[in-house]
C-alpha cells in the first residue's frame, strides 16, 4: 500500500480517489500559500487540478537570459482553472492535415509568450490522512516544444499522490550560452537557464505543496524524453541537493557516451555566437543587450539550427561539470530511481523525418548512404551489426540502430551506472499495439519513443486503450504510484519487479501480454555493440 489512508485494490494496487471513498469530506477548490490564494477545478477522478500557478517571475525584459527570480506575491483570489500560456516555441503543425507530430495543445498552437513559468497542481479530493508524496514532472519535447499543461495527471494522482507538472524556458530562451551572457553572470558562465527554471520549480514544491496536500520530504523528479535527461542531470548538479529523493527517468539518459551529453562552455558558447550572428548580434560589446532586444518571435522562428544547439552546458553553478565526471567524483544526488525505455524508440523519429518530412521509405542503398551521411567512422561496423537484410525493411533497420544506440543501452548504462549506489528499477515498455502517434505506413510504430506516456497520462486525442491495454495501464500507474511513495515499485498481487543490479541484468518488460523480468535486453539491444571501444 502507498500509505494506511490510501485505499487498495484485491491486486494491491492503489485504488482512485472518488467520491464515495471520500465521503468523510471533499477537499476546498481555494488554497491559500505565502504567495496567495487560488482556486482550481475539479478533473477527472474526481482529482482536485490547480493550474497557471506562477512559481517564478515572468523572465521577460532585463530577466531574459538570467536565472529565474521568485514569483510575486498577489491579492485576492486567483483564477487557476485554466493552463498558463506554454514557453515560447513554433507550431509543430507539420503533418499533411495540419496536425501536430506530437499530442498536446502547445504543440498545436505554439506560443510567443514569455511570461510562461508556471506549474500545474494536481491533488486527490481528500481531507483526511497524512502528507502525501509528490511527483514533479518534467516535460519532453527535445527542450525545444511543449508544455507542463500538456499532461492530464489525473490517473496518476488518483493513486494518491500530488503531481505537479512544469513549464520551463525552451530553446534559444532556455538554453543559449554566449560570451556576452557569461560576462554579466556572477558564475562566469551562461546556458542552462531551463535547468534553473526546473531547480526554481522544486523550491517552490518544498515551499508551496504542503497546502496542496504534499509531502515536501517525500519528492520524486521525474521525465520524459528531455525531461528525463534533464532529471539526470539534476542528479548530477549539485544546485539541486536535497530537492528531490528519488527519481524517474523515461527515454531520456545524460551519462553514456551516446546519450545527448551537455556540451563544454566553450562549444555552448560558439553555438550561441553564430545564433546571435544569425539574428544580427555580431557585436561583441552590445551582444547581450542585442539579444534582450530581439522580438521573442524571430528568437523562435531563426532555423535551420544544430539539433545539438539547445542542449544543456556544464559550467554554470547548476551544471559545473559533466555527470560523468560528477559520478566518477561521488559528487551526486543519488537517490532510487525507476528508469527504462520503450522496445523501439527510434520508429517514431523514422516515421517523422524519413517517411513524413523526408523522401518516403528508405531502400537498402538509402539506408547505408544515411547512416555514413550521420556515422562516419562508425558506418561500416552499424551496416554489418544492423544489415538491411535482416529486417523487414530498411526503415526497421534504421529504426533499430537509432534505438538501440540513441535510448535502450544508454538506459541500460544509466542504470548500471546508478545501481552500484542506489536501487534503481529498470523497465522496457514493450506493447507492440501502442496507440500510435502519427501515421506511419512504412514504419509500424510498435513502441515507439513516448508511447508508455498514455498509459500513465491520459490522452484523449489518441485511439482509446484496449481492455489488455487499460489492464497494463492499472499495473504501471501501480508501479509508479508505489515508487513515488516509497522507492520501490512493489506491492501486494502485482507482478513482482526485482531490483537492477549489473550481474543479474533484469529488466521489467511492461507488456499487455505479460508482465515480468527479462534478461535478454542487452542481446536484443546490441548493447555489447555499443559499448565496445570505438563503437
């Protein structure tokens, strides 16, 4: 059980919150903080959501480009029974029929607003018992789109726990590392600013989520995608001590060779130089004044860009160095953490970019001009390790590679890594009928990067879940939910999930047609490929 005031199931799952399991008394709609009082609504589940609650000051004006300052306080009541505009970020309304490539409104509608650091609150409708634990959740979207609004936490917070979900500056506004900048800031250092951003969100928690029913001393961090990779990085900052306990990685790693590193000042700020070249700050003396003054929509609409370009940096006080350096020093915030990735990540990537955006399926001969166009040096051993020929098709192919390199052994690698210290639950979501994102004739999606997100959060735009799918969807917000609550995502009559170490190498395969450990992840993955020298 997550906690004696919380009702289970005959499975030893927690059961959701209703009415009738609350009949002692609904919880208020208005809660007030230091900061002020806002009112919220009430979601599905019968879960109490309290949305658009600032947590920092609007980092507009002289406050771009600078860590976040705390949010103001206000008078009277406040309306929080809507979302907060999401960070600035381009429509990604790039289908044929004008649908977005990934679900969620700030994918459809984008956003120019800078006023945009708020969080998003949902809490069971219950008055009785203890604190609860809570769950901070970081958005994914390559730290270029999306929105804490994005995510509909009822079935998780049914479970009983509150969960806050985050918006955090993206892109060129989050992420931009530049001489200039570094020269004012009092680290001699610049980037990261949606690092801090996150790191501000946290202290709100600690400050703030007591009112909300929330356990500040029971706070997990956790992610997909970017999210995960910056809830790795957390791990390694040592700004973020004793902010968190424990923490969820989804899809998303910080510490292997092929994860998505943070780059080194220097590189950060060379990128950062030939953006603000791009939008016509080439004068080292008044750069950062330039920047300020650049209208948020060509800061955002400036493209084509490095993907690499709005990625994390170490050298600012939040990531003063590389987690792995940080790791090899014990220099960490170790806490247990639930960590995985789904069985073919990189499907989703192929059927965005080859099949929808690029020249249609890939043939054998476009295959290997692609991966030597991407993987020089490494093209050869990848078309030996991963031939056409033994898949259905070159974009299967394709896909494989990406996966296995880009998400399942850096996954596995992080949990290596983090298991010598701490527990650490490693999963693969494997449900080869996960509903589909986009339509992708030529790749069969199976799953594909962020398809587990609908079994803990629903999505109301994507095809409902099967009966088998609803079932597995009961088991993960168990597993989550129990983590959340107590490290450790067992409990009674659910499939029993052992703890990761290096020698036993399990793996908990989450799949419509059974749940339960495997230690064929890293054969199935090429793991022993990856991680060869020179690989």
């Amino acid at each position: 059980m997550v906690g004696a005031s919380i009702t289970t199931t005959t499975a030893g799952y927690p059961a959701p919150t209703t009415a009738a399991s609350h009949a002692r008394g609904q919880a208020p709609l208005t809660v007030s903080t230091s900061l002020g009082t806002v009112r919220g609504t009430t979601g599905r589940d019968g879960v109490r959501v309290f949305q658009g609650i600032p947590y920092a000051a609007p980092p507009t004006g002289e406050l771009r480009w600078r860590p976040p300052k705390p949010a103001r306080p206000w008078s009277g009541v406040r309306d929080a029974s809507s979302p907060a505009s999401p960070c600035p970020q381009i429509p990604l309304t790039l289908l044929p029929d004008g649908s977005p490539i990934l679900p969620g409104d700030s994918n459809r509608t984008g956003s120019t607003s800078e006023d945009c650091l708020y969080l998003n609150v949902w809490t069971p409708t219950r008055t009785s018992g203890g604190r609860l634990p809570v769950l901070v959740w970081l958005h994914g979207g390559g730290n270029t789109y999306g929105a804490g609004s994005d995510y509909d936490a009822a079935a998780l917070a049914s479970r009983g726990m509150v969960v806050v979900t985050v918006n955090y500056r993206l892109g060129a506004l989050g992420w931009l590392a530049h001489p200039a900048l570094s020269a004012e800031s009092t680290d001699a250092a610049s980037g990261d600013y949606g690092l801090m951003d996150q790191q501000a969100a946290l202290r709100w928690v600690r400050q703030h989520i007591g009112a909300f029913g929330g356990d500040r001393q029971r706070v997990t961090l956790g992610g997909q995608s970017a999210g995960s990779a910056d809830t790795c990085l957390h791990i390694a900052s040592p700004t973020a001590q004793r902010l968190f306990h424990q923490a969820i990685q989804q899809s998303g790693s910080c510490t292997s060779a092929d994860a998505l590193a943070p780059l080194p000042l220097p590189a950060a700020e060379r990128n950062g130089q030939d953006f603000a070249a791009s939008v016509g700050c080439t004068d080292p003396e008044n750069a950062a004044a330039c920047l300020r003054a650049v209208p948020v929509t060509r800061l955002i609409g400036s493209a084509p860009r490095p993907s690499a370009l709005w990625t994390p940096n170490t050298g600012p006080d939040v990531l003063p160095v590389a987690p792995r350096e940080a790791w090899a020093s014990g220099r960490v915030n170790a806490v247990p953490t639930l960590s995985g990735s789904t069985h073919d990540e990189y499907r989703y990537f192929t059927a965005v970019y080859v099949d929808l955006l690029g020249n249609g399926p890939l043939t054998p001969a476009s295959y290997a001009a692609l991966v030597r166009l991407q993987q020089p040096g490494k093209a050869e051993a990848i078309l030996r390790e991963y031939p056409a020929a033994a898949y259905p098709s070159a974009n299967l192919a394709y896909s494989a590679y990406g996966t296995d390199q880009r998400f399942a052994c850096p996954a596995r690698e992080d949990s290596r890594l983090y298991s010598g210290r701490v527990p650490v639950y490693a999963y693969e979501f494997a449900d080869p009928q996960a509903p589909p994102f986009v339509p992708a004739p030529h790749t069969p999606q199976g799953a594909f990067h962020a398809s587990e997100l609908v079994y803990l959060f629903p999505m109301d735009a994507l095809r409902p879940l099967t009966p088998a799918q609803k079932r597995l969807s009961r088991v993960m917000t168990g597993y989550w939910a129990r983590f959340v609550a107590t490290g450790n995502p067992n409990g009674p009559g659910a499939p029993v999930w052992p703890r990761y170490t290096a020698g036993g190498d399990r793996i908990q395969v989450l799949d419509p047609g059974g749940v339960a450990p495997t230690t064929g992840f890293p054969a199935d993955h090429h793991c022993a490929f990856w991680q060869a020298p020179g690989a």
